[in-house]
C-alpha cells in the first residue's frame, strides 16, 4: 500500500503543461514493449482454449471467470504501474475491483465450499450494481476529457485505495469467523448446524460484512476521484444496507429470539445511522404480541410443509 503513494505522486505533473505525455514502459525495472497488452490478450485467449480443453463442468464455470477477472487484475497492475496520470488510477480501480470479485469467491470455497456457486463471485448481483459501475466509468471519462488537472489529486486516491484494502479485510475477515453460518442470500429457513456468531469481528460489528463493502464501495470512487459518484455510492449504499438490515435482522430474532435480542443490545451495527430491527420496549422480546407473531410465522411455515405436492403444482 504504501508504495502507491509515491507512484501516484510521481505522475501528479505529467502533462500539466498540456504537452503529450509517454508513458513509462517499465514495470518493476523490466522494459514493457508496445505489443505488451496484445501478449496478454494472446495469453488470455490460450488460456481460455486450455480451459475449454480440460476443465469441465462446475470447475469450468469457475475457471473461466477467473481467468476473466485473473486477466483484467493484469491489466489493471499495468495501468497502475505504467500509464500517465490519471489513467493509473483506474488501473488502480479495475484492481481492487477484480480482486474483490475473486476473492469472494474463493473466500466462500474455503470457509464454506458447499454453497460456493458461480454466484459466489458477484459478478451478477443484480442490475443497480452494474448501473453503478457503468455510471462511475462515465463520470471517470467525462471528468478526464473535461478536467483532466480535476482527476489529479493523488491522496485522495490514496485514501481510496486505503479504505478498499481496509474494508476488503475486515469483510473477508467476517466470511472467515463466520464460515458456515455467512451467506451472500438471507436465508428465510434456518439450515441445520446455523449458530449465532458473537465472537471474533462480530463482537466489535453485528454486520462487519456489510460494513466492509460499505466503505470499500465509497473507496473505490474514492480512487477513480469521482465526487459526484462518492455522494452517490454512499447514499445509495446505506440506503440499500439500511432495508437489508432490517429484513435480515427479523429473520435473526425468529431464528435465536433471546440471544439475538441480547447480541443486539451490546453490539451495534457498524453501518452510520442504522440501528437494525430493533424490538421496542412496549413490544418486548417476550410480549404476548411478540410470541404471538412469531407462532403464526411458524404456523404459516408447517402449513407450507405438509401441504401435499399436488396442491402446489400450479403455483
């Protein structure tokens, strides 16, 4: 991390003067040649034939995206190391970005491989997340092309690129304390062996996931500075967390009931300005209004259960 600074420093003055600026072809002393991108996209496409080839099945699926996201990392170190300012800094964005996909991945295959799926990698989360990614480019190219000296601020990069590496572990860290008991889906059945996790990260957040892409999506508008998007990101982000955490905390008081009314009393969120589901004192844990909602949720769950399969085909 702390070799990025000077990095981002030492481009901050190229083409100040309006005057063409060449962009060093030399990574870690090596001299890159003007055909090193079209040997990398070579290498890519024979990697994709190899895998073709040889893999099969899930591991296919899981191979082909990443060698995508392996593929594009590389592009992204050579942007940072290599381009002028301030296209390193989006080399320094499609990074952290790519990593962040592969490493949810291969966090989940660890801790937890039977629900690792190809949707484990989060590259399909949903359209908003695409929109947002789509709309943090333009205003990048926008900005570039109309205020190029706007883009060249290389502590607040540096600070972005800070916040990621922060928020990239402390979420990886809660997939690992977590292990069994993290899902990327709220889960409406409690599966079997599911415990309440208390210790570890989870005694400091009771969301310390959530917290980490909070602060890493803020980060990476952060990096690319982007004011219009770092607004954005933030406002858009503690909205969603804010009903994310609602929903999922419900589902957290009919799954432990006491205990985690009790782990919410001690611990807070750690996202800004949301509390969570929290039970209001005149609708305390053990009311008669609060046992009874939880027994006509469990009423409606058996009812579902042993409806005989022929009553449900038509749904």
């Amino acid at each position: 991390m702390c070799s990025l600074l000077p990095m981002f420093l030492e481009s901050e003055n190229t083409d100040f003067n309006g005057q063409r600026v060449v962009a060093s072809q030399e990574l870690c002393g090596v001299s890159l040649g003007p055909y090193v991108y079209l040997t990398l996209l070579f290498y890519y496409a024979g990697l994709n034939v190899a895998i073709a080839i040889c893999i099969h099945g899930f591991a296919h699926q899981v191979a082909i995206r990443s060698a995508f996201l392996g593929f594009v990392n590389s592009l992204g170190i050579i942007l940072l190391c290599t381009a002028p300012s301030p296209w390193n800094v989006f080399g320094c964005y499609v990074f952290y970005l790519t990593f962040f996909h592969f490493s949810e991945f291969l966090a989940i295959a660890l801790t937890n491989p039977k629900n690792a799926c190809v949707d484990s990698f989060l590259l399909n989360h949903s359209w908003e997340y695409g929109a947002a990614a789509l709309g943090s480019w333009a205003e990048f190219l926008l900005e570039v092309w109309l205020f190029p000296r706007f883009k060249r601020h290389p502590y607040i990069t540096f600070l972005g690129a800070f916040l990621c590496f922060g928020s990239e572990v402390l979420r990886k860290l809660a997939i690992f304390t977590a292990k069994i008991n993290f899902s990327h889906v709220v889960q409406n059945e409690q599966e079997e062996g599911h415990q309440l996790v208390t210790h570890g990260i989870y005694s400091w957040f009771r969301h310390p996931s959530y917290v980490g892409w909070f602060y890493w999506s803020i980060g990476t508008q952060l990096i690319l500075v982007n004011p219009v998007c770092v607004v954005l990101y933030a406002f858009l982000s503690w909205k969603f967390f804010y009903y994310r955490v609602q929903v999922e905390e419900l589902i957290l008081l009919r799954f432990f009931g006491s205990d985690y009314y009790n782990y919410q009393q001690k611990v807070g969120t750690g996202l800004p300005f949301i509390s969570g589901y929290l039970i209001r004192q005149w609708y305390g844990m053990f009311s008669h209004a609060f046992r009874h909602k939880l027994r006509e949720q469990e009423c409606a769950k058996k009812t579902i259960t042993n409806t005989p399969r022929t009553t449900l085909g038509g749904l």
